[in-house]
C-alpha cells in the first residue's frame, strides 16, 4: 500500500524506499521539525542531541523549568531552532496550548515523542490515590493528550511523519523483582494505546512507533519519590541513553512499530506469553458458539 500523499513516481526517489512496503517511513530527517516531551533529561534529552545532530528543529516539553534551560544551552551550538515550553504532560490544557505554541514558532512538525514519563515504585496497596493518579495522569494520560494535540500537526501538511509513545519493557511483563505493578500498569497502557493508533493510521503516512526500553541509565529514579534500591542499581547498569536515541531514530527510519533496547526480558516474556497461550488452550472451542457455560 502507498501512502496517500505519496506517488509511485516519486517514492524511489524521496521518501517511501519501496512501494510494496506498507509501513510509513520519514527517511530524511534535515529540515523537519520534532516535539519531545520530557526532554530536559534522560531519553528526552539524548533524543532531542541525536535529533539535532540529524538536521533536525526542536520543541521540547517538560514540567522542569531549569532542565530544560540547560537542554536548550546545550544544544545551542548546533545550529537548530530549538524552542522549549514548560509544560505539564497530565493537563490536557497545557498540551493543547503547547501543540499550538509549537506550531506557531516552528511550522510543519513531522516528528512526536510522547516520552515524559515518572516511575511509580511500591505495592499496589501501599500507593496512596493521589500516587495513581500521578502515575496514570503523567505515564497515561501524557500520551493521550499527546495524541489528541500533537497528532494534527503531524496531519496537517500531509507529508510522511511520525509518532514514538514511549513505553517500556514494563509493558509487556510485571518484573517480580521489585514492586513496580502500578508502573507496568501504566505502561501496557501506553502499548494498547500504540498498537490502536498504529491500526487507526495504518496507510495515512503517518508512522506509529512504541520505545519499550529495558533499564537505561538515566535520572528516573533520583526522580521517583520511592525507587526502590534494585531499581536504582538496576537503572544504573543500564544502557545509555545516546544509544537508546540513536537505536529509536534508525527504528523510525526503518518502518519498525515495537523499539526494544537492551533487555533480559526474553525469557520473562516467552514464559508470561506460553502461560497465556496455554489458558487458551484450555479456553472452550467457539467454532460452534459461544459456550454458555
Ligand atoms: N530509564 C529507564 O530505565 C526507562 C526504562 C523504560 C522506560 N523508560 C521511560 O522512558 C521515559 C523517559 O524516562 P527517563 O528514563 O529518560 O527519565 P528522566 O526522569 O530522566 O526523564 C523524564 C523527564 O520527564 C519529565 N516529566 C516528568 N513529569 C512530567 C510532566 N508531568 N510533564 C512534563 N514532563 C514531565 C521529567 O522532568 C524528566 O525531564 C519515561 O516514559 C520512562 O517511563 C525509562
């Protein structure tokens, strides 16, 4: 399938690398414009570096007003426009303004990174409402503002974009090393809402992508209220940051929908899915009905 803005005449040359390929590619990223949210630290941070390098404008979002100084500081040298909102992802208000804002001051965008995200350490009854409504309103509700206001502008110009959610290893699988549920919660959220959207845009042009890293070595849980001390080791031996960026701008560029970075999850998974598998198994045949009982 080709997508629609795309022609059969022009896709060997631009953007679409072969038209009996029916995932979106944006290629070429010189000129485009990008919107990261948490992009102060971590992962938003290396993105918005490796972005920058690549010829790449930025708008970067983040509750943290003083990081995200020294984010625009940093990355003064390369050239780029770079504009930055402090913003809270949990406010759809807030996003509403920003994606506007960003608009404005940058023109077409072609990239989206819902990446803002907090840890939510402790066991489920020990977190408090307001601790699920953080987790969920930040880690949740930041994707959902994200695709209800930074997906237009990715529409509006009709040319091949992008949108990475930024999900985690977590989505997929409750590590029973340390308790981490509310956290794994909020991110099998971010991949249902991921693979809806890619469905929802399936031949529009528009690429969907969801970052599902294993630990990397980043500041999450000197900003978490009760990291537990695993989970801090465990973030601290991870992989860096610059090379998560980097391995996600190549998954972008090749059509790839699930990014995972380093991980030893594998065998996590494979048992998590075979327990799955089995139950259905032994799940009653529908071919004739539902059973009743
Ligand atoms: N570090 C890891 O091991 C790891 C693993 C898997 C997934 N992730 C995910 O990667 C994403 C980035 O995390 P990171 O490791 O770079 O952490 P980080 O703490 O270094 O960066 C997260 C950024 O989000 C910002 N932020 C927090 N709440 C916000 C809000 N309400 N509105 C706007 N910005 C807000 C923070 O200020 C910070 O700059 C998160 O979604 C996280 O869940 C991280």
């Amino acid at each position: 399938m080709i997508p629609h803005n795309i022609t059969s005449n022009d896709s060997q040359q631009t953007t679409c690398e072969s038209i009996t390929d029916a995932r979106p590619r944006l290629h070429d990223f010189r000129g485009k414009a990008a919107v990261i949210t948490g992009a102060a630290s971590g992962i938003g941070l290396a993105l918005a570096e490796a972005l920058a390098a690549r010829g790449v404008d930025l708008a970067l979002a983040d509750i943290d007003a003083h990081g995200l100084d020294a984010a625009r500081a940093r990355l003064a040298s390369t050239g780029r426009r770079i504009f930055t909102r402090v913003l809270d992802v949990s406010s759809d208000a807030d996003v509403r303004d920003a994606a506007a804002e960003f608009e404005a001051e940058l023109g077409s965008v072609h990239l989206v990174f819902n990446n803002a995200g907090i840890d939510m350490s402790g066991e489920l009854a020990s977190l408090s409402e307001q601790d699920w409504q953080r987790a969920f309103g930040i880690n949740v509700f930041g994707v959902i503002h994200g695709i209800r206001h930074f997906l237009p502008l990715l529409r509006r110009h009709g040319e091949p974009a992008h949108i990475v959610n930024t999900a985690s290893g977590a989505g997929f699988w409750v590590n029973s090393d340390f308790p981490m549920g509310a956290y794994a919660a909020t991110k099998y959220s971010v991949v249902a809402l991921s693979e809806a959207l890619e469905q929802e845009l399936s031949g529009t042009g528009i690429g969907v992508s969801v970052l599902c890293p294993g630990p990397v070595k980043t500041p999450i849980a000197e900003h978490s209220i009760r990291a537990s001390e695993q989970f801090k080791a465990i973030v601290a031996a991870g992989t860096p940051p610059e090379r998560v960026a980097s391995q996600a701008l190549e998954a972008i560029r090749a059509g790839e929908f699930y990014i995972f970075t380093p991980t030893r999850m594998r065998p996590r998974l494979e048992k998590r899915f075979g327990r799955i598998l089995d139950a259905l198994e032994r799940a009653p045949d529908m071919t004739n009905g539902p059973a009743t009982t």
